[in-house]
C-alpha cells in the first residue's frame, strides 16, 4: 500500500476546513479549476482500491486547491481531488492511514454510484452510498471496522443537514459495507480446494538442509541465504520472530536451536485467496493475491515481505 506522508497539522485545521463533511460529490463546469502536480505514488491508492473490486479505473487521483476531496467531473473527464493538508491532517488526527484512504474510497464510491452525473450535489442518501462503498473496499483491503470508520466518526457533524446525514448513520452504512465484505472473505475462506497438482510435496533432501543449517551458523545475525529464500512472512503475533518461504515452498521458522519446517504452501481453487498454508502446526493461514495473511474468521495475521 502506498501511504499518504505524514506531516505534524493540529487537529483544528482539519475541524475548520472540512466543517463537518469531508467530501463533495460534484460536476465541475468552471474553466479554472486549479490542479497542482500529482504527488508520487498516489496513483497506486486508486489502483490498489481498483484492484479489490475488479475494475478499470476511468478516473485520475489529483491533489488540488480545494478545501477537502471531491468527485467531480470536468470537460467530461473523472477526477477525484484532494487536499494533500487535509489528509495528512486527518491521518495525524485518528493515528492511522486508513483514514486518507478511506476518504479516497468515499469519493470514488461517488463516481461509481453515479452521483457524480447529475448537478444535484451532495444529498445524505448519495453520502451514505459512498460511505457504505467505503466500508466495503477498506475491508477488502485489510482494514479493522475502527479504522474504516475513524475518518468519518472524527469528521461527521452529529445531526442530518440537507447535504449529509448525522454521523451515527454514516457510521452504520460504512459498518454495512465492512460486513458485507467480510461475510465474503469468510465465505471464500472457509472452504479451499488445494490444487495437489500445482504443488509438488517434494520435501527438501538432507544436503540441502544441511547447507541451509551450514548458511545459518556462519554469522550471529543468522538468516536462510537469500538463493533459498522466496519471501519473509511476518506473523502480527510474532513479530520478532523469521519466518520464510523458501525457494521449494516451504514455511520455515528460524531458531536458535536451527531451522524447523513447519507448512508448506499450497494453492487453492479460490481467486481471492489463491495460496494457504498447509501445516500440522498452525491454524488455517490463508494469502490473498496481495500477500495479505487472514485467518477462517477474514481477520488480516500478517502479511508476505
């Protein structure tokens, strides 16, 4: 994921330019709309948002002069803009980047709904169309419900206005999407097909061990030689722990009493979850196509290198 950076802003910058409602959904007819540079790497936000729900995106991520974000359309092209203050601002202020991401999310739920087609402007029915498209993605892609919904739970104003709808029902359609995104990463984890075929169970001979275990020894700071190794894996519960995939596909854990296999990975028939480790030790350990590690219950464990 590419994160937005993190600048020192005090909380009362975001309060007063956002005055209760983060974003506008918007078609633009005005000839000087001011558009600064794209920063780097913020193309890869949309992208990856993109890459969750199956779609070409047919709009350009751009930081501009204007007081929050918005999905706009101007000369009869999809824009998402932002002001790069204010998501910093925001991500400062709830302690996590998946507060700018899910306002990105939010607007892009705008223009895939449809709100962005007509010059009604915002209204809280589109508001919460958004908000439960932003749910729904941020779940996708790993997000906790606190964290998907920290951007708005700090932004929403308490009551409806006639543009957006008090917090706690933005709060609960962006719960509605965060389930619904879950109840399918639970339903497409519960049940993988191993494909036998595509993984051969051919366990490494002892030479190869050996040399292995050999490669460990020869420094303090002992790590698998980087010609057998595939990947690091990192466990949220063991985070100083190595673990690796080595070159054969096996699941390794490097000690101080040496090098234990303990899994293997295996595909499944499952798109979303195309590997899983196979293990005698371990609980069900699923990856998505991202790298992302989940449990049977779609709670994200960790994550490939």
């Amino acid at each position: 994921m590419i994160y937005f950076k993190k600048l020192t802003v005090a909380l009362g910058l975001v309060l007063a330019s956002v005055l209760g409602a983060e974003a506008t959904a918007a078609t633009v007819a005005a000839p000087d709309l001011a558009v600064a540079p794209a920063a780097a790497g913020t193309r890869d936000i949309v992208q990856e948002i993109i890459n969750v729900i199956g779609l070409k995106p047919r709009f350009e991520l751009m930081p501009a002069d204007i007081d929050n974000a918005a999905a706009v359309v101007y000369n009869g092209k999809r824009y998402i803009l932002y002001n790069e203050r204010f998501l910093d601002a925001i991500n400062n202020a709830v302690h996590t980047d998946w507060g700018g991401v899910s306002i990105i999310a939010h607007e892009i739920g705008h223009h895939l709904n449809g709100h962005t087609l007509t010059r009604s402007g915002s209204n809280p029915g589109d508001e919460l169309e958004a908000d439960e498209f932003s749910g729904f993605v941020l779940r996708k892609m790993g997000a906790s419900l606190a964290e998907a919904q920290a951007a708005i739970n700090l932004l929403s104003d308490e009551r409806t206005s006639r543009t957006h709808p008090g917090r706690n029902y933005r709060l609960e359609a962006i719960s509605k999407g965060w389930r619904s995104a879950n109840e399918q990463l639970i339903a497409s984890a519960k049940s993988p097909q191993p494909d036998q075929r595509a993984i051969a169970r051919t366990q490494p001979t002892q030479r190869q061990l050996q040399q292995i275990q050999g490669e460990q020894r020869t420094s303090q700071n002992s790590s698998l030689d980087s010609r057998y190794v595939l990947s690091r894996v990192h466990f949220s519960k063991a985070p100083r722990e190595e673990f690796y995939i080595t070159t054969k596909l096996q699941l390794v854990h490097v000690t101080d009493n040496g090098i234990k296999i303990i899994g293997k990975l295996a595909k499944t028939n499952n798109p979303e979850f195309p590997y899983y480790f196979e293990s005698d030790v371990l609980q069900p350990v699923y990856v998505t196509e991202r790298g992302v590690l989940v449990n049977r219950q779609g709670h994200k464990v960790g994550y490939l290198a």
